[in-house]
C-alpha cells in the first residue's frame, strides 16, 4: 500500500515526518507513504482542496480548518478516530494545538507540530541574565543591530495580532467588521514602527527560517524578541552558533500571546486508504513517537509528553521546558473559511506601514474592509 504525502520544506517538517514513516513501515511491512515538500510560504497560502486532490496525508496550517469543514475537502477525524485516542490527544496537547483544528465539531487535523513565537538569543555572544525583557528594552537594546527579528508581511501581522491582543484590544470581535478597535491598533502600529527604525532593515526580508539561519552566524545581532521557534537551531551541529530560546517578551506588563503555529497531519476526504491513513496518523502523533523518533528526527512535537520530557531537552539546551509557557498562552488566530484570503491582503498593509510609515488610521480602515470582504470568499 503506497500512499502520497506532502509536508514543507525544512528539517522540523520533513525529517521528522520521513522518520516516523519509515519506522511505522518496517512495523507494517505493506505500508508506506512517499513524501513531497513545498516551500514555507506555499505551506501558509496555497489551498489545500488542490493538495487533498493529490495527495493522501497533508500536513497543514490550522487556519484551513474552517474552510475544510466547510468544503469536505478533509477526513472528519473526529468520525474516523477512536474517541479514547482523540480525548487523550486533547488533553495532552501543548497549548490550543489539538483544538485549533477543530471547527464547529469537525476535526480537520491531528496536531504533531506545535509552535508559537519565542525569544531567542546568542549564548555565546550574551548571557539569558543579560537579554532584553520587555518590548521598551528591546528597543533600547536594538541600536547597533543587536536584535533581529522576521518582517516580512504574514509575520508582521502576526506581531500586530499579538501586541493588540496583549494591550487587552477587542480582536475580531462578533457582529464587528473591525479587526481591532482603533485606540490600541493604533497605538500598536507605532510601536512595531519604532522597534523596525530601531533594526537593521534586513529584517524585512527574513522570514523565521532565514531569521534563525542569520542569527545563528551573525558577528553583530545576539537577541531576537519573538520568532516562531525552531527547535533544530538549539541543536548541536545543526547551526554554527547554537541559539537558547526562552519565553517570549513583555508588552505593557503582560507575556506578549503569540498567535498559535504549528502543523496538523489531515487525512484526504478522497484517500482511498482511509483507515490506514487514520492508523498511520495515530502512530505519529502518539506520546511515545512524539517524544522519541519524531522528536529525535528534528521535529517539535505537539505532545506535551515530549516538552517536558527530560531527553527532548537536554538535547536542545531545554528549548521546550522554557518555552512552554508561550505556547501555552498563545491566541489562535481565527479559523473561519475566507480568513487566508484576508491574512494574504493583510498582512503587506502592515509591512508597508512599518517599513515606510505613512497614516495609521487608514491602514485600519484598509483591514476592515479586507476583513469584511474575507467573508465572501
């Protein structure tokens, strides 16, 4: 029996996805899945109804969620799976991993990535005594270019989500076409601009993946305040410059909520090997390959297991137990069906008000509307 699978291009989403394959299929002689991968920005945008056409397994971003219920495109795991298996995965799972693929009952996903943005620094160059703690003393300690951190549009949006989100702003909010309430996104524009004067401008054009690459070899650059962590760059060899990462920053008092990242492996409405599929997922997702070939193969469980156990740790200078708290605290961006179409206009009115300034408000306006159309999609 082979099966096809599509995952992404980097070494947490492939070889850790490869290698639970390859051990669940010396277990089970007459099953395997070959794997493909595309980029990271093809993973964030490109529909999943074209992939679930091609492909049997789909490691997938939660945001398809909605439009997966809505489409039929997915497995609904939560008819296929034993209810025992799905309520242990929930009650182990790191943050709102397992339910951020849940929508409206329909269980899109089985979470086996979690990830939310974390604060990262250089050891060798810094001690974690020394790094900024705040958003006002990362600014004061960017001058230099001492602090990187990735600009590009989908994660400046994501940065703008947490920050208003931690300023106590009414995000998205029920019966509202606003994305925020003015006041604070406002005022959260103008921050993100003066931590962006206060960098090197490279940080527009690095992504988590490229940020972590730089940081990992910079001469100059020792903090970056939130990423989405890697946790192969806190591993032995996999980087020249391993980096520590802890618990995100401060914002106005409070641990700044991250929005929520992360894969889920999603089965294909049209797979004709669905019980096998659903099997193999169970396998993968399980706490004991989570915490041990998934996570040894350079993955980043979504199994609370794994992120605390002692193993996962000491081999990544204990990159889960000190930031499990960021995941757990992290927001979930909205789910509903048209919410990509709006995340794609979004987020380069972000970036072009960060990078060139220009008036705050009308950035606002310009998300409400993008927000409002989104529905029709």
């Amino acid at each position: 029996m082979q099966l096809r699978g599509i995952t992404w291009n980097h070494s947490r989403g492939f070889s850790s996805i490869v290698a639970a394959t390859q051990r669940y299929s010396e277990l089970n002689p007459n099953f395997d899945v070959s794997w493909e991968k595309r980029s990271l920005s093809e993973f964030e945008s490109k529909p999943i109804q074209v992939l679930a056409e091609e492909f049997d397994l789909l490691v997938i971003d939660h945001p398809w969620a909605g439009f997966a219920t809505r489409n039929n495109v997915l497995l609904p795991l939560n008819e296929w799976m034993d209810v025992d298996f799905l309520a242990e995965q929930a009650s182990h799972s790191v943050g709102a991993s397992y339910s951020s693929y849940n929508f409206d009952g329909f269980q899109a996903a089985l979470a086996i990535d979690a990830a939310s943005p974390v604060s990262l620094h250089r050891p060798d160059l810094i001690s974690a005594d020394e790094v900024p703690r705040t958003f006002d003393e990362t600014v004061e300690f960017a001058r230099g270019g001492k602090v990187l951190y990735a600009a590009t549009p989908t994660y400046l949006l994501m940065d703008f989500y947490a920050l208003c989100n931690t300023a106590g702003g009414s995000l998205f909010m029920p019966k509202s076409n606003h994305v925020v309430d003015q006041e604070t996104g406002m005022e959260v524009l103008e921050d993100m601009r003066r931590l962006a004067c206060a960098c090197d401008p490279i940080i527009f054009e690095l992504d988590p993946i490229s940020l972590h690459e730089l940081l990992g070899e910079s001469r100059t650059a020792m903090f970056c305040p939130f990423v989405y962590g890697y946790v192969n760059y806190s591993r032995r060899g996999y980087v020249t410059h391993p980096l520590k990462a802890q618990n995100i920053i401060y914002y106005r008092g409070k641990m700044l909520t991250g929005v929520l990242g992360g894969t889920g492996l999603a089965i294909s409405a049209s797979t004709k090997h669905a019980n096998a599929a659903c099997d193999f997922a169970a396998y993968v997702a399980s706490p004991k390959v989570q915490s041990t070939i998934f996570c040894d193969s350079g993955g980043q469980p979504a199994n609370r297991t794994a992120w605390l156990d002692e193993e996962c740790n000491r081999t990544t200078l204990d990159f889960f137990t000190d930031t499990i708290a960021s995941l757990d605290n992290a927001y979930v961006r909205p789910r509903y069906s048209g919410y990509l179409a709006f995340q794609d206009e979004a987020g380069p009115l972000i970036y072009d008000y960060v990078r060139n300034g220009g008036n705050a408000l009308d950035v606002l306006k310009s998300l409400d509307v993008a927000h409002v159309h989104s529905y029709n999609r």
